[in-house]
C-alpha cells in the first residue's frame, strides 16, 4: 500500500433523509482518505450508517452536504452520465443479497458490466476476460448455470467475478458474506485479499461482523452516522 497515492477523499460529507416527519440524520460529517491497495474495514452495530455511507463513496447517491473526490475529480460535481462512466470503469461492487439477473448465466452475468462500460474491441476479449476471472474464482465448471441453480457461495463468488471484470480500482463490499457460513467467509475473504495485493486494488468493507485481522490495513468504528 502507498499512503501518499490518495485515490479517494471525502471532506465534511453528510447524508439526511426524512422518514415521515422525522429527519434521519444517517451520515454525519465524515471525513476519510483511502489509498491505493488500501484495505478499509468499517464495523459497527445495524443501522449505523455504514452502507450509506458506502454508497456515498462508490457514488451510488449523493451526499446532502460535503464533498468527495476520486483522483482529485469531485464525482458529484460531475454529470450523471459522466459520474455514471466514472463509476463502471473505476469501481466495483460487492453486495449481500448477490443481485445477479435471474435470466442469465454465469458467465453472461459477469459479462453484463463490461458491455456497459464498452472498450473491450470485440466481444472475444470480453468473454476471455470473463473466463480468466471466473476460473480465479473457481467457478468455470458452471459458466453455464443460472442462478437459481448455484449455492450462496458460489453466487457470491460470481458476484465477486462480477465486480472484477472491469479491473476497478477500488471494489466496495457491503456484507459481502453476510449470507456464508465461517468457512466461506474465509474462503471469501483470502480471495479478495489475493487480488487486492497482486493488483493494488482498494477495497473498503463494511460489516457488523469481525474481518479477519490479517485483512485490513485501517479499522474505522461507525456509529450513529459518526465515522
């Protein structure tokens, strides 16, 4: 890890939203810097603001206040359309509940991000691309199975696939096995943290489980929307 190479920085950021006549004050005013290849673990009780805060940085909604840049861009000073292709070709993400698309496959699922992101020339080196990531993962036997037809683990491993086919720069995992018994978890975690070392990828975790310490560089406690 390099700390002086900042990819990513928030400044004074600031989520609220209203839940009927309550105002929910779910991020308050973070400030936070992550490096290149940095391993981030951000833990805290449910309903924290971890997850928002989350999307707050992998630009997925926009801060009420603050700001946050990526490579010295302010991404929400940017357009949507132009915030959006930022955000398929330098991030990638990890989620509980897996969202793969029920009517594809394996490998067309993993696929799906790089048709979105384009520059792969002909689909050739998309779907070669596809293979290598899946075979990392362990999962070429069932390129061909939908979803419905995997196990928890192996959904989050296509998840993961998913989320590596762009080569992001930095990979956001919310629960990524929040779903997964300890010995996938483990599995899990290893092959993140395989990747993230030979490819100097960022990755910014959030739980309200315990990583394994070997996996993290900074541990940052959440609480009440306070980082």
């Amino acid at each position: 890890m390099n700390k002086e190479e900042i990819i990513l920085f928030a400044e004074g950021v600031s989520k609220f939203y209203r839940q009927g006549f309550q105002e929910v004050k779910a991020v308050r005013k973070v400030d936070m810097k992550i490096s290149k290849g940095e391993r981030l673990y951000i833990h805290g009780p449910s309903g924290a603001g971890k997850s928002t805060l989350l999307h707050l940085l992998g630009a997925l909604s926009r801060p009420t206040s603050g700001k946050i840049f990526f490579k010295e861009k302010n991404i929400y000073k940017l357009s949507d359309r132009a915030r959006s292709a930022l955000r398929n070709k330098n991030f990638g993400f990890i989620f509980q509940f897996y969202y793969l698309l029920p009517e594809l496959n394996v490998l067309e699922n993993v696929m799906l991000p790089g048709y979105m992101k384009g520059g792969f020339g002909f689909n050739g080196n998309l779907r070669a691309r596809a293979l290598e990531i899946l075979g990392r993962v362990g999962m070429t036997p069932r390129l061909r199975h939908r979803p419905n037809e995997l196990s928890g683990g192996e959904a989050q491993r296509v998840a993961i696939a998913r989320a590596l086919i762009n080569s992001p720069e930095i990979l956001f995992c919310d629960e990524p096995t929040g779903n997964l018994d300890s010995v996938m978890s483990g599995n899990i975690y290893d092959l993140i943290l395989k990747i993230s070392e030979e490819k100097k990828m960022s990755v910014v975790i959030v739980s309200h489980g315990a990583l394994p310490k070997n996996f993290f560089h900074t541990e940052c406690y959440m609480r009440d929307g306070v980082l």
